[in-house]
C-alpha cells in the first residue's frame, strides 16, 4: 500500500536531539550492521503482527475486489473492474461516503470549537477547573456502544428523559428523534461532541498549561481583552496542541462505527448510514466479499491520501513548537 | 483600568455558565444510567422520573449472577472481555517494548522510516482489517475464540503503545547509558536493569490505554465472536429484545462496563491524555 511509504515529519522532529548524539559515535561500519540486525530482530514480532493486520488484508482485499466472490457461493469469477465500476456509480454507496465526509467535519468542528472555548477558561489551576477536568473524563470513558445504548433510551419518544426535559422547557415533548433523519443526525452528532469534546478539552488543556505566562500578562497590561488575548496569542502558541487533536480526531471520527450502528443503524433508511456500516453490511451480513473488499480497497485509497497529509500537519506542528513546551 | 475589567467581567461569567450547563448536562446520561439500575422495573419507565427511591440491586443480580430470560448469563460476558482485554495487552506490551528499544536507537539505520509507518497504521480502518479476519478465522474455525480477538486488538494498540514507550525511552539522558557502558554492562543487563525500570510509568501508561481501548471496544466483538468469546460490550445489545427493552438489566449491565474504566480514567488522567496523543502532550 501506498501508506507504508509516506513519509513523516512526526518522527523526525522528535528525534532531532537525537541525531547529533548519533554523529557523536563514531562506529565502525561492521559494529553498524551488527546492532542493526539485533534491531531488527527486536522489531520482528512487532512488524509480523502489524503486516498481518495491515499489509496482508489489503493485499488480499486487492485479489478478492476483482472477483464476485461470496461466503454463500463457493464459485468465485475473475470480473475485473465490475465492482469497483459499480461501487462508483451506485448512489447509495455515494451516499454513505457523503455521510461519513459530512459526520466527520461537523463533528470534528464542532469538538474543536468547543475544545478551544473550555480549555480557555479551563486551564488555570483552580480547585473548580480540576473537578471540571475530572468530570469532562467522564464522557470518555463510556464504552462508546455503551453510550449510543443509553443515548437511545434517553431519546425514547415514551419514556426517554430528553422529550422529558424539553417538555419542561417548553419545547415540544415527544419527539420521536430517531424516527427522521434531521433529528437523527442530531442525535449522533450530540452523542459524539458529548463523548469527544472532554478529548480535545484535556489535550488543549495541557497545551494552555504549558503556555509561557509572560506573553499572556504582558497583552493584558497592554489591554488586550478576552477575545483578542485569545486570537492573537494563545492560538498562536498552542497550534501544535490544536493539531495534534485535529489530526487524531479526525482520524478517530473517520473510524466511528459503534454509534452508528447502534443509535440509529444507518436510518431512517439509509440516511445516516456510513461508509464503514455500508462495508460491515455488504461484507459480514451479505457475505458479499467481492464487492466488500473493493468498497474497503476505496476506503483504503482515501485513507492512504490523507493518511500523508495528516502526518505532515502532525510532523509540522511537533516540529515547531512542541519541541519547546512538551518535549524538553 | 478597573473598567475595562468591569466590562469583561459578564462575558467570562457567562461563558463558565455556558461551560458548567455543558458539564452538567453531560452527566445527565451517566446519571440516568446509574438510577435505571438502581430502580424496580416498575419504577424505572415513570415519567416524571423519580429522583427519589430506595435503591435495589436486583438488577445486579440479575446481571452478575444470571436470571432466566438470558441466553448466557453476563457475568461470563464480562470475563470474556476481562481475558481478551488482559491477553491481548500482555501480548501488545511484549510485542512493543522490543519494538520500541530499537525505534530509540539512533544507531539504527531504519528507525524514522519504521517509526512514522507504525504511526501510520493508526490510520488503517479496523473495518477493513476486519473482512480477512473474518474470512481466514472462519476458515481455521477460529471465529468465537480468544485469539481472534486478542491478536486484532493487539495490533490495533500497537502503534499508540510502540510510540508511548518509545517517547519515554528517548528521554532517557545518554549519560546514564553511556556510564553503563563505562561500567561494563552489557546490552541485556542495561535493558533488564536499567532501561525496564525507567519505562515502567511508560509501560503502565500503555497498558492503561491499551486495556481500556480494548475493554470499550465494540466492533471486533461484534463480527468475530458469536457466544462463548462474546464481549460485554457487545452482548449489552441483547438486552433490547423483540419485547422491548429491559431498562434495569440494560443499565446495570452497563454500570459493570463503564465503572471499572471510569475510576480507572479519573485516577491517571493526566496519562491517559499523555497516551492518547501518542505520548506528544505530556
């Protein structure tokens, strides 16, 4: 695949102080090759495990995406691109990468957003923030198939404590969210900002911690206000924090599945029905492989792309500043 | 001066209220999760909820020790996840310390390269990993073991583990293995005395992360296991059946998953976030 040659910054950048006490020794060449072999040796189980989790199912993902191949026929035919040709054309499955593209930027944004806006008024330490803190760990920490289970009884039209709550509000009582696909987006839009947000919040937390006061106090005796402290300054110094919860939200929303399944199941219809589910589906209920493998070879092309860009965003960011605040 | 602050003051009063409505509200779910288990059946679906009760732990009993209605009783359910979980961090740890040792290494010529592909295969969505899985574990009779679920789960830790270890592993100052060295110590005494001591905090750090990463998991359990490997996780979907769900056994079902986690993740939080930015937040 494509992924194992990406090259990252990620690594490079944590390794800098590293390199110069590499050409500080000066081994001889045999001695080199020698501890190499022990390293790869230290590697093996590692990368035996690793290739048999990632290189093996693509390659054989590739084979089987050319082929009408099913678990319920034992007769499996070469037909070439047909699935691939099919896959691109049929609207549903077009629709699911919609799903996932449109979930995985709201969410994502959403989180980020909130993240930034608790962590500013988060991170001093106060006997208040650090109850916060512990409280916002609480979300996380739910079995995310845990959450969508109670998320669906609290949405429960009869019985659920959400139309209960509205009711007292004033707004209209029973609702029956999971029943239309607006109100069912919202749902799961809701369950992941309440589960991820703590992430990002605790992630951006410790970057502000880490933040030099001096800069801070000084616009302030200047008479920078809130907002303008905020833009101009602590976003300025925590971008590598900012990315790196980008980057690993992104990739953990672009995996979510447990929610989906269990909080709406893809419905009403297929309307919040993502790639991920499409391919559980086609491949575990239908036992289509054929067709499975190639909507997973498409989902691997997609992620191989941004697979690099990710990285780069992640190397750029520890390269800047993490180095100073968090790596020393 | 003074009236600048003045004018700040309401918006930072109302963006904490903001916060502490948020927090609040976030807990209403864990709330609600916690009193349905601690409710009669017959008081458990009132409307208003009742706040107050006297709290029964039938629904306990039921859950732990197994009442009729349940095709398997989920305390073996919950034992199941506890031998996935530990086996399959026992076997990440062993796979990633070595693996780790030789990505310090600067001497090693490959380690950038290894390095940025393992963190790489974060990305590699489970799902696809999970057809093959499937197909070969069906073929070897496999589906329903420990195994099958271990060794997934093993892999997909890998790289956040691999890259804890070997964060702290980097930080190790080069004076204490170059007086080693000085002290004749040889590399599998260096490593057994003094490098396994020194990654300890990063070893409970990965085996925290890996355990809960593998005890929340959903999706493994669910395509490779059918009854006797069966997770928890997985078999708290059972408890919505063709009559509807069964609230109290549901949420005491629950509270057993979510509790062992939840004090676990309040105690070492600070490593859990440190962990799961692959050791880059310290």
């Amino acid at each position: 695949m494509r992924k194992a040659t990406s090259k990252v910054n990620f690594a490079s950048a944590i390794n800098g102080q590293k390199l110069a006490r590499s050409n500080s020794e000066p081994a001889s060449l045999s001695r080199k090759k020698h501890s190499n072999r022990i390293f790869w040796f230290q590697m093996t189980p590692a990368l035996i495990i690793l290739l048999i989790m990632t290189i093996a199912p693509a390659i054989y993902l590739i084979s089987k995406s050319f082929t009408n191949s099913s678990l319920l026929d034992s007769n499996s035919q070469f037909i070439g691109l047909k699935n691939y040709q099919s896959v691109l054309t049929d609207s549903s499955q077009l629709h699911a990468a919609r799903v996932t593209g449109i979930f995985v930027v709201l969410v994502v944004l959403i989180e980020m957003v909130s993240g930034l806006f608790f962590a500013q008024f988060l991170y001093k330490k106060t006997r208040a923030n650090s109850v916060a803190g512990a409280l916002l760990i609480v979300p996380f920490a739910v079995a995310p198939a845990v959450a969508a289970m109670i998320f669906r009884e609290l949405l429960n039209p009869n019985y659920g404590w959400v139309d209960y709550f509205m009711g007292l509000v004033g707004l209209p009582p029973q609702v029956d969210w999971l029943g239309n696909s607006f109100t069912s987006w919202i749902a799961l839009i809701v369950l992941d900002v309440w589960q991820w947000t703590p992430y990002v919040t605790l992630i951006l937390i410790a970057g502000m911690s880490a933040l030099p006061e001096e800069p801070l106090e000084a616009a302030a005796v200047d008479g920078a206000n809130t907002w303008q402290i905020f833009r101009h300054i602590s976003v300025r110094l925590m971008a590598p924090f900012i990315a790196i919860a980008l980057v690993l939200r992104t990739i953990q929303a672009f995996k979510t599945f447990d929610s989906f399944l269990i909080l709406t199941g893809g419905g009403p219809g297929d309307s919040t029905s993502p790639v991920n589910l499409e391919i559980y589906r086609v491949a575990l209920q239908s036992f289509r492989v054929g067709y499975a493998s190639s909507m997973a070879i498409l989902l691997l092309i997609v992620t191989s792309i941004l697979t690099p860009v990710l990285l780069r965003i992640l190397g750029w960011a520890t390269k800047s500043e993490v180095d100073k605040l968090a790596f020393k | 001066m003074k009236e600048r602050k003045m004018r700040i003051r309401p918006l930072t009063l109302l963006s904490k209220l903001i916060i502490w409505v948020w927090i609040s509200a976030s807990m209403l779910p864990i709330i609600f999760m916690v009193s349905t288990s601690l409710k009669d059946s017959d008081i458990a679906r009132q409307m208003p909820p009742q706040w107050i009760f006297k709290p029964k732990f039938q629904n306990y009993l039921d859950v732990l020790v197994g009442a009729d209605g349940h095709s398997q009783g989920f305390n073996r359910l919950l034992l199941n996840s506890f031998i996935v979980t530990f086996t399959s961090t026992i076997l990440c740890l062993l796979v990633a310390f070595p693996a780790a040792i030789a990505l310090s290494q600067p001497k090693f010529t490959r380690r950038k390269f290894l390095s940025s592909w393992i963190l790489s295969t974060y990305m590699f969505p489970p799902i696809v990993a999970i057809i093959p899985v499937f197909i070969f574990a069906g073929k070897i009779n496999a589906i329903d073991t420990y195994p099958v679920l271990a060794i997934p789960y093993a892999a997909f830790n890998l790289p956040v583990v691999i890259w804890i270890l070997r964060s702290s592993i980097e930080q190790i100052p080069k004076e204490i293995e170059e007086a080693a060295h000085v002290d004749g110590t040889n590399g599998w005494q260096y490593i057994s005395k003094i490098l396994f001591p020194l990654t300890v905090p990063a070893l409970a750090t990965g085996a925290i992360l890996s355990s809960i990463l593998t005890w929340n998991d959903f999706l493994f359990g669910l395509a490779l296991t059918r009854s006797s490997a069966k997770t928890a996780p997985v078999g708290i979907q059972e408890f919505t059946g063709m009559y509807g769900t069964d609230w109290g056994s549901l949420s005491a079902a629950s509270v057993t998953i979510v509790a062992p986690v939840l004090v676990i993740a309040i105690i070492v939080r600070k490593r859990i976030v440190s962990g799961l930015t692959f050791g880059a937040v310290k």
